[in-house]
C-alpha cells in the first residue's frame, strides 16, 4: 500500500479507499466503523487518513505515525 486512505460515504454506505485504488478496499454500515477500519489501515502503513463528512467535506486529516506529520501544530 502507498497512498494515503480516505474515509467517505457513498451510495448509502461508509467505505475506505487507498489513494491511487479504483475500488474501496472495505465497505461499513456506520462512519464509526469506517473510520476505526481506516485508522488501523493508515496505522499500519504509516500513511495519512483523511477522513470525510456525508457531504464529502473533509472532517479529520490524521498522519500516522505522529511524528511524521509536517505541520508543527498540535492536534
């Protein structure tokens, strides 16, 4: 995996795709549980997890791990 992972909804359901992925690489039923599932994606390979509202607006951009993040704010 090399891109970032984006949590978005979509035709009435929560999915996590991979930047540069075609197809969402899982699908929920909640936000919560996408966005749980796309923490744990981004985790893993150290990437960003952006994470977006119904509307398509971005809610949360988190880098993983922390200290890889390149904005010197904290949160």
């Amino acid at each position: 995996m090399q891109g970032d992972v984006e949590t978005y909804h979509e035709n009435g359901t929560w999915k996590n795709k991979v930047e540069g992925n075609t197809q969402a690489s899982s699908t929920h039923d909640t936000k919560g549980e996408a966005v749980a599932r796309g923490r744990e994606m981004a985790v893993e390979h150290g990437v960003e997890h952006i994470i977006r509202n119904m509307d398509g607006t971005i809610s949360e951009k988190n880098t993983y791990p922390r200290s890889s993040d390149p904005r010197n704010i904290r949160g």
